[in-house]
C-alpha cells in the first residue's frame, strides 16, 4: 500500500524538479503496464460482470426475456422499488446484518482464541487441534450443516438426549429449529464450526512469525495472557487481523446454505431468511433475473461501504495498513 | 466451505463474461420455432429416476418402434438429473443450437414453460391422435394453458391416506370415512402411544394440505379470460385451510416438530413406525415397503368432509413436450406420441409404478398390482390441479402456502390474516 501510495506522488512531483529530464515522464505509466495484465484480467472477470449486474437490474429480465417470449424492456428503477417496497425485505435485511455480526464476531473470538492456544500447548495436541480444525473446514456446507440438524434432531439427535441426561428434562423433544432466536443460534454454531479454522491458522501463522523474543518479555514483565494478546500480539498481527475480519463479513453476509439446509429454505413461516436465501427465492428460483440482480446490486453497495467505512476506521486510528 | 464459495463466485462471473462477452445488452434468444425437417437425428431428455434401468429400458422399446417406422432418423436420449432439471430445461430454451427436440417435464412446470415461450402448441395434433381419448381429464388440465395443449401427459402421481393397520385393531378404530373421524383416530393413537404422532402432517407439506382445501369447496385461484385471482381467502377455503392446521397440536402432531416438517419428513416418520396415520403418494409406496411398518399398514383414499366422499388429491406428475425451437417438429409430435402412449405407459408402471394417465390402461393396471387401487379410486373421484398461471412458478418458490400454513400452526397469525396475506402475495405474481 505503502509503495503503491508513494509512486504516484513521487511521479507527480518529479517532472517539476527535473522538467529536462523526459525519460522520467514516461515513468508514470511504468506501474501501469505492469499492472496491465493483472487489470485486464480483473476488468473482464470483475467489471464487466458488475456492469451487467447493474444493467440488468435496471431491465425486465426473465426467464420469458431470455428465451425470447417476451421482449426485453426498460423499468428504470422498478426493481428497485419492488424491492425497497417489500416489508419483508427489510426485516430480511435487518436479521442478516444482525447475524453476520454475530457470526463474525464468534467466529473471530473462536478463531483468535484458539490460535493462541495452539502456540501454548505441546505438540501432540497441537496437532489434534489442527486436523479437527482442517476437518472441520474441509467438510462441505451441505454436510456440515446436515450432521449438525442431525444433532440436534429432537427425535433422534443425541444433544437433546445428551441434555435430559444430565438432567435438563426440558430438552426432552426439544425442537432447536421451531423458535426463531434458537434457530439462528443453531445456525450460527456451525458457521463458526466451519470458519473458525480458517481464523484460527491464519491467526496462528501470523503469531508464529512474531519473535519470540517480545513475548517473552511481556511475559516477563509479569502481564496476563489477555494483556499479552491484547497489547502485543494484537497490535503486530493487525493486518492480518484486517484481513480475517473483512473476509468473515464477506462470507457471513452472504451465508446461504447453512440456513437454506438447516431451516428448510429460511424456517418455520420465514422467520430465519437472511439475504442471500430471500434473493434466491424470490428472485432465482422463478427466473426474475431482474429481481436478482438488483439485489445483487444492493448487496453490493452494502458489503463495498461496510469495507470502506472498516478500512477509514482503521486508517483513522493511527497506522497504515 | 469458503473455497467452494468462492469456486462459485469465480465460476459464476466467468459464466456472466462468456454469456455476455458477445454483446453488451443482456442475452436474448430469438427462440423462433425451427422448421421441419424429416430427417436426421432427435434429442430427447428424460429424467432419471432413482433405479432408472427398466425406465430406461422401456424408452428403448417405444424408441425403436418409432425408428421402424421413420427411415433415416435417429434418436438420441439422455437422462438428466431432476435435482438440476430446471437449469438445464432453461439452458435449452435459451440456446436452441444445443437443445432438446422433445422434453419430459414437471406438470406444475406446464405454464411456466409456456410464458418462457420454451414449448411448441401440440393442439391439434393431440385433438388428432386416437389415443387421447382416454386421458383422463385432470391429466389433460395438467398440460393445457389458456385452451391449447402443450404435451402429452406421461404418468400422475396421487396421494391417499396410509394408516398402520395393527394400531387400528389394538384401538378398535376403522379406516376412517370422514376427515372428523380421521382426526378422532389420530388423537387416539397419539393418547394411546404418546410418542408416536397419530396423523404425521408438516407445515410445509403443501399437497397434503391442499386436499382439505378442495374438500372444503375452496380453491387456490379462480381464473376469469386468462387472468387468475388468490381464492384463498373464500370462507370454504379458510375452512379447509383451519381443518388442516387443526390437526397439529399436542394431541396429535406437536407444532414444535411438525411445523417445519414437509412431505417426505412425514412419510418417514411413517415408514419408521413414528406414526399411525400419514397422507402419502403412490410413488412413496416403495419406501414404506422397504420401513419398519412392511405387512402392518394399508391405504385409503384420503377421505372427504361428508362419508362417501374422497377429498380431491393433487395430480402431480411428468409430461412429455415439443420444444417450440425443434428444427423437426412433424417427428417430434410423433415421437412425443409414442413416447407417452399406451404402450410406454403400460410398459412404465410394470417397471417403475408410475400411474397411468389413460384411464383404460390406469384401471388394468389397478387389477394387476391391487396397492394402486386406493389411488386410482382417488384419481377417478376427480383430482385437482395447481392454478395454470406463469406467476404459479414464482408463487411456488416463494414458498407462499407453506408460510401461510406455517403461520397459522406457529400461532402467529391467525388463519384469516395468515390467508390475507397469502392471498396478496399470490395475487402480486399473478398480476406482474
């Protein structure tokens, strides 16, 4: 970021101290044909999709417009205001934003802990911790989220069992799935299940790369673990920190098939829709691509200014990334 | 997980860029019907269905006689997977180059197809062909939109009531002949055997529900010249829909459970000997052989309000269809004809089960194999069929009834604001 930043302002300034000198002029446009791949491949891959993304979801496009029963004709901003006029979505809106949050900031604490208690443990452990935690990872969503319901089935599940064993006879048949609030919690309990890992090794390479040295004097000087963490291991592994952050808000907003498994397309009379499910039903599903992609586009804007509005956060306190 | 996501993600923008890459407006195909030529090769697609060699076998049958009798053309059947069907059925109207001649479809797909401009109107040919006498008339409904026919109907698929045969004896009771005494039952058995539901129902079990409905004197959605209007709301069909929901509770099938339940979760629950009543199709008579409750059970048409009456089932089932954008349309109606004709649909249920849809061939088939008849009698008491309305798919995928159900037997609504609401819901697709 650092080297990216200067090269620009260096370039700009450079002509007016050495105005003979037009070698260095052509120098401004070195970067950019380094670059020129690496953009070519993101404009054809990112952009243009983006582009279509927005175009469509200013057009009535159905699966009748695709297959040429009907033409294909301009709304304006009609989809958006079907969208907007949904009470439903934004409700839908509102328990996502509130899940991912949730999710993510599990996920993290889950991660983060872990991680740290990797580096203290012995080897053997250490290692049973990764391969449960690689297992835990490399399970597909489908998989995971149907051993978990499995779990957690009041008829046959052995958590339920398990729970009126030790003597909480209330979850006896108890249904995880029927209440809202449960429901959600069920849900995010395998999403952290499956992320975690991903936090967890992430966060433990980067611990892994912090000199010893440091957190023996810390220890030294006589501070907890949490201070540790808190004062010393924090601060240097920030932007890997930044990194695991933004990615988990990434994928926790877009969470679909965790609770399109689990809650049987978004739960007893809808009350665990999140985003990504609601476009599917009512956009995809029955080929309103229109539909879709102006809640695509929304999502969008949403996830590119909770990352702006992040990264101003972060910029704000003090360092560079 | 998130490799697989962003695979997706990948996978998907890479999709958008070479559809789009072409032209900058969004792809549309011309979709115009393609010609007619006498020779050369057609493709057809079928499902595949779980155990699909004697399917497959039978086709090859009626595929052969159709090559007899046309020289120099050549068929070509593939089986695609029913789980990816609908990408795969769009992805052919899309791109004619790469489609089908002839489809087998979902019947509650007929209108859908038809908006899209995907399947050829068969009108005429269909009024032409001896055969489609016998159709029985549901089947008939169940490929027209609006007058014109569609396709061919291959087989129905019904639902009727299974009861466990040795709890009735131990209570005294008798396969009930009224949905009152059905109820009556139900509470017994779950009284008698508390953890067992006494009528598994689901929430999000939409064509168990539906017969209360019908039986009722409701409907779904009236049509007046083509435009269809939510029915829902009707007080015969708010009384059908409260017989329904009526039946969860503790004394029966506790919400907690049976809420989020849907088809297939209460005839499993059958099958492993969970419950003493469940509303299952002939298509699940396989899965209930192959359960705990083999030799202890039997089957009754679902019954009606009144005694003698059989509440009005759902005809589900496949046909089979012309594409629109077939480059040999003469051929294709003929191989549609054999492909769904007596012969392939006797041929079918010997191999798969499949019911019928001609009622001479339907009523044989009954003395053959004496477990259909309760759904026979079921289907010749008069079955009902989905609204043929375009915004039916999308009503479908929103999930607008199991809501609605869900909603009532949560207690969150009560059956006049849940059925409101349905109704506004379905009344926006159909009106878009």
């Amino acid at each position: 970021m650092t080297a990216l930043r200067s090269g620009p302002r260096t370039a700009r300034l450079r002509p007016r101290a050495a105005p003979r000198d037009p070698a260095r002029r052509h120098g401004g446009w070195t970067p950019w044909l380094y670059l020129a791949p690496a953009l070519a491949v993101l404009g054809a891959l990112l952009v243009y999709p983006i582009y279509q993304l927005g175009l469509i979801s200013f057009l009535e496009y159905t699966q009748a417009q695709v297959s040429g029963g009907q033409p294909t004709t301009f709304q304006g901003l009609g989809n958006y205001a079907t969208l907007f006029g949904d009470g439903e979505f934004w409700s839908v809106l509102l328990a996502t934003v509130v899940f991912a949050a949730a999710c993510v900031l599990a996920t993290l604490a889950t991660g983060c802990a872990l991680a740290v208690l990797l580096t203290r443990v012995r080897a053997l452990p250490r290692l049973a911790l990764m391969l449960a935690g690689l297992g835990a990872w490399a399970t597909p969503a489908i998989t995971g989220s149907t051993v978990w319901l499995f779990l957690f089935d009041p008829d046959f599940g052995p958590v339920d069992k398990a729970l009126t064993a030790l003597g909480m006879s209330g979850f006896a048949d108890f249904s995880w799935t029927y209440d809202r609030y449960t429901a959600f919690a069920l849900v995010l309990l395998e999403v952290v299940w499956c992320s975690f890992p991903f936090v967890m090794i992430t966060v433990y390479a980067g611990i892994r790369a912090v000199p010893a040295e440091i957190v023996e004097a810390a220890a030294l000087d006589g501070a907890s673990a949490w201070r540790i963490w808190r004062s010393v291991l924090a601060p240097m592994l920030r932007p890997i920190l930044v990194v695991v952050t933004l990615q988990s808000v990434i994928w926790d907003f877009k969470l679909f098939t965790q609770i399109y498994v689990m809650t049987d397309g978004g739960g007893v009379a809808r009350q665990n829709l999140v985003l990504n499910v609601y476009a599917y039903q009512r956009a995809f599903a029955s080929s309103q691509y229109s539909l879709g992609a102006a809640i695509g586009v929304v999502m969008l804007l949403l996830l590119l200014g909770v990352t702006l509005v992040y990264l101003r956060l972060l910029r704000r306190q003090g360092e560079e990334l | 997980m998130h490799l697989s996501a962003r695979l997706a993600a990948a996978g998907a923008a890479l999709a958008l860029t070479a559809l789009t890459a072409t032209a900058c407006a969004p792809a549309t195909s011309d979709g115009a019907a393609g010609g007619d030529s006498r020779t050369g090769t057609l493709r057809v697609w079928l499902f595949r269905e779980v155990g699909n060699a004697p399917k497959e076998k039978v086709v090859r049958q009626a595929v052969a006689d159709f090559t007899a009798a046309h020289k120099g053309v050549k068929v070509t059947v593939d089986y695609i997977p029913v789980d990816t069907r609908a990408q795969r059925v769009k992805a052919a109207f899309n791109d004619p180059s790469g489609a089908p001649d002839v489809i087998e479809y979902g019947n509650t797909d007929t209108a859908g197809y038809v908006a899209d401009g995907g399947l050829a109107d068969v009108t005429k040919e269909f009024g032409a062909w001896s055969e489609a006498k016998d159709t029985d008339p549901t089947a008939r409904r169940s490929v027209t939109v609006a007058g014109k026919i569609y396709g061919a109907p291959l087989f129905v698929g019904v639902r009727a009531l299974y009861y466990r045969t040795d709890l009735f004896e131990e209570l005294h009771l008798r396969p009930p002949a009224t949905q009152d005494e059905m109820a009556a039952a139900a509470r017994k058995i779950r009284a008698a055997h508390p953890e067992m539901y006494g009528l598994a129902v689901g929430g999000a079990y939409t064509y168990g529900a539906l017969p209360f409905l019908w039986s009722a004197g409701g409907a779904l959605a009236t049509e007046k010249d083509g435009a269809f209007t939510a029915a829902v709301t009707t007080p015969a069909a708010r009384k059908g829909i409260a017989a329904y929901t009526g039946l969860f509770g503790d004394d029966n099938c506790p919400a907690a459970k049976c809420a989020g339940m849907n088809g297939n979760d209460t005839v499993t629950a059958f099958a492993a000997g969970r419950a003493g009543m469940a509303i299952g199709g002939d298509f699940n008579h396989r899965a209930v052989e192959a359960g705990k409750v083999k030799g202890e059970y039997g089957v009754v048409p679902l019954p009606g309000r009144k005694k003698g009456e059989i509440a009005p089932a759902f005809a589900g089932g496949n046909n089979i269809g012309v594409l629109r954008s077939t480059s040999h349309r003469t051929l294709a109606v003929d191989l549609m004809k054999r492909l769904a004709g007596k012969e392939t649909q006797r041929g079918l249920f010997d191999a798969m089960g499949f019911l019928p849809t001609f009622t001479d061939i339907r009523a044989a088939a009954a003395k053959r194999q004496p477990y259909v008849k309760p759904f026979v009698d079921t289907l010749d008491a008069g079955a009902e069929f989905v609204p043929a309305a375009p915004g039916w798919a999308t009503v479908d995928a929103s999930l607008v009834l199991p809501t609605m159900y869900q909603q009532i037997v949560s207690g969150r609504k009560s059956v006049d604001a849940a059925a409101t609401e349905a109704a506004h819901a379905m009344d926006g697709a159909f009106h878009k």
